[in-house]
C-alpha cells in the first residue's frame, strides 16, 4: 500500500481542489469554464487563505511591541546595529528608528532622543558618561518639578550628552520648545546655530550663538488673573509676549536673568493690557526677571540705541509715540508701574496727534535722564538735568471751550 504525506505529493492539491470545489464561489465542478465567476467578497482569499491554513486573522491586532535592551541605565530600542564593549558597556548604536531613554537623578529628568548614530563612551570615569548623536536629532526633556512637568524638546542636526555635568550641546539648525505651565502661557521658543543647556533640578541656563538673522528666543509670561473687586491686588500682571532676535549670543536662564550681545539684538514686547509696545535695539542687552518667573522686571540696551514706544489713543483714531537714540535704555517695571528711562546724551521725538499740533522733541547734548510713562491715552515725561543742558520744543493744542448747546423745547402737535 502507498502513503502520502501532507506536505508533498498529490493529495494536497487535490485536497485543496475539492475544497474550492465545494465553495460557494463554485457550485460545481463540472463546466466552470463556461460560467461567469462569482464576484467575491473583499478580503475573501485572504479568508480562503486562513482556513486553509488553520489560521485566524484579527484586523484589529495591534503591532509586535519593539524590542528593547537595557546597558547600564539606558533603555535602546529600534536600534539596526548594534556594536559594543561587554566590560566597558560602550556601545555604537545605527539605524533610522534608534531611540534612547537616559535618567538623570540629578535634575530628575529623563531624556528620550532619536538619531540615526548614536554612541555612548566613557567620560570621568563614568563608563556611559558621554552620549554623541548624529543625524535628524530628535530630543524630548522630561523634568518633574513641584509645579508638574517641565518640558524641552526640539531637533538638530548633531548633539552631545555629558552625563557627568548634565549638559546638553546641540548644533546645525538647533530647535528648542519649552512647555512649562507654571511659568508660560504658551511654550517658549529658541532658535540657533549652537545651544547648550545646563540642566538643574530648579531651572535650566541656555548659552546660544549663531548668525544674528538666526537666532531667535519667543515666550509669553504665565498670565496671572486680575484681582476682582473686594480683593487685595496681588502681583502685577505680566508683560504680553516678548520677542528677542538679532543678537549674536548670549546666557538666558528664566527666573533669573538674561545677557545677550550683538550688533542689532533686538527686544520687543507688549504691556499686560496689550495697548503699549515697547521696543529697544542695541549691541548689549542685559535684563533681570521677576525672581523664578519668566516675567521681565528689566530690559538695558547699550551703545547705538534705538528706543521705540507706542500706544493707541483712546478712541483707537490715532498712535502716540515716543522714539529716539542714545547709549542707554532701559525698559524698568514697579509697583508705580512701566516707564523708558533714557540716559544721555540723547535725541528724542514724541508724536501725539490728540494733543500736539506737531512732534515736540527732547534733547540732551550731556549726562541727563529722561522717564516716559504711560498717562491715560499720552505719555507723561520727567527730566533729571543736573547740568541743565536739556532742549525742549513742545506744540500744545490750544485749549477751547465746549460750545454750550441750546436745546429747543418740541412744539406740540
């Protein structure tokens, strides 16, 4: 007697014919030639396919979890390559999927970064101290604060990672976002050419450069609510978004203080109400925030500044602006509220259609200090002018009396 085996000679396709044979696609064998075939269902061979094979299908199976592998504390996964050191745990990591996931006690922060080349060396005696990546660097910044979570994340074209220091490089086309709900209104922005991040566990401290038309620092203050009536004032409200650009380089730590230098570096920004903008340029700024908030306290720019205030008239008809040049300003916020302080020598115009016939100007050849401020719909001003060198040319309105309308009683029908 002869035996078949299932996985080779003739009685499997046989098998496989007589089970098509009996489907509902083919009611017969006899003359499928000449009968139109039925139209099937779709995904239907797939379906043949399964029940022959003994297989099920589930559409809605989710994907194989990626695989991961622990060195030291790092977490890898997607990695195509792998090389590495057993006794020293280095490794040298390739591939367009490759992640990492590295702790940082220190600041209570987790790194989570993408790259297609990543290597990790020793540094300070650290086997995993020094973390190089290279090609489209994707990076993600977790820090647990008291206040929630504080994020930055971002890309570039390379970055290093020094463990032992908690400092982050980035360069080639650097992009950073900071989410930190308790100190902005919406993320801050960075752009540049060359950034490194010096972690902590209370803030980070940004040290940038690059080229003046790349460098770019975005954010809007945490916006506290006004206090309603009956209450006691609390802090003043925060100024509306800042803009910072054109600078060269430069430190910034949120909370603390700002130093940035470059031939046209630029700051501008709104008042808490939105109606008054305020806008410097200089070589040199340096400015102080309201102690652990991204609120800006004071902005000075120095040599070859340029100063510009603006703020819409009451009926919204007309601009009122104050504008001019000197080697300092300073933008300063108190208790009394916002104020330009100008030192001199300086030239400066101020244009206010409602109550100017023209622009009046103020000029100071010597030391002297000049403070706008904001006063209703105009802007006040007063001089400290020690040697009394100030010039002023001021073309008031004239003022005119309100002509009293009669009124004419209605005659009766």
């Amino acid at each position: 007697m002869r035996s078949y085996s299932l996985s080779s000679g003739p009685l499997l396709p046989l098998l496989s014919a007589a089970l098509l044979c009996g489907s509902g696609a083919y009611p017969t064998c006899a003359g499928q030639q000449n009968r139109v075939q039925a139209p099937s269902q779709p995904g239907s061979g797939a379906r043949q396919i399964a029940l022959l094979s003994g297989k099920r299908q589930d559409p809605k199976k989710s994907p194989e979890p990626q695989v991961k592998t622990q060195i030291g504390d790092i977490t890898i996964s997607g990695a195509q390559t792998t090389e590495g050191v057993l006794g020293s745990r280095e490794f040298h990591l390739r591939g367009p999927n490759t992640e990492i996931d590295v702790p940082d006690k220190a600041s209570k922060s987790v790194l989570h970064v993408h790259a297609d080349d990543i290597r990790a060396s020793r540094a300070d005696k650290n086997d995993l101290g020094l973390i190089t990546l290279d090609g489209n660097v994707r990076y993600r910044l977790v820090q647990q604060t008291p206040e929630g979570e504080r994020i930055l994340e971002g890309s570039s074209g390379h970055a290093v990672f020094r463990r032992t220091t908690q400092h982050l490089d980035f360069t080639r086309g650097v992009r950073a976002k900071l989410t930190d709900p308790a100190h902005f209104s919406t993320p801050a922005t960075l752009r540049t050419d060359k950034l490194n991040v010096a972690m902590d566990a209370k803030r980070y401290r940004f040290n940038l450069e690059g080229a003046s038309a790349t460098n770019d620092i975005r954010f809007t203050p945490r916006q506290t609510p006004a206090a309603k009536d009956g209450e006691k004032p609390g802090a003043p409200t925060p100024v509306g978004a800042v803009h910072i650009a054109g600078f060269r380089s430069g430190e910034l730590q949120f909370g603390q203080s700002i130093h940035l230098q470059g031939a046209s570096t630029t700051c501008d920004f709104a008042s808490p109400d939105e109606t008054t903008s305020w806008h410097l340029e200089g070589e040199q700024l340096e400015g102080e925030f309201v102690p652990d908030t991204s609120d800006l306290q004071r902005a000075t720019v120095t040599d070859n500044v340029k100063f510009h205030i603006t703020q819409p008239s009451s009926d919204k008809k007309a601009q009122t602006t104050a504008e001019g040049s000197t080697p300092q300003a300073s933008y300063v916020r108190s208790k009394d509220g916002q104020e330009m302080v100008v030192h001199g020598p300086f030239n400066t115009s101020l244009t206010d259609p409602v109550h100017l016939e023209k622009p009046a100007t103020i000029i100071a050849e010597k030391s002297a200090t000049l403070r706008l401020k904001k006063a209703g719909d105009s802007i006040s001003y007063s001089i400290d002018d020690p040697q009394q060198t100030v010039k002023m040319r001021i073309f008031p309105k004239p003022f005119e009396e309100a002509s009293a309308k009669t009124t004419t009683p209605p005659v009766p029908k």
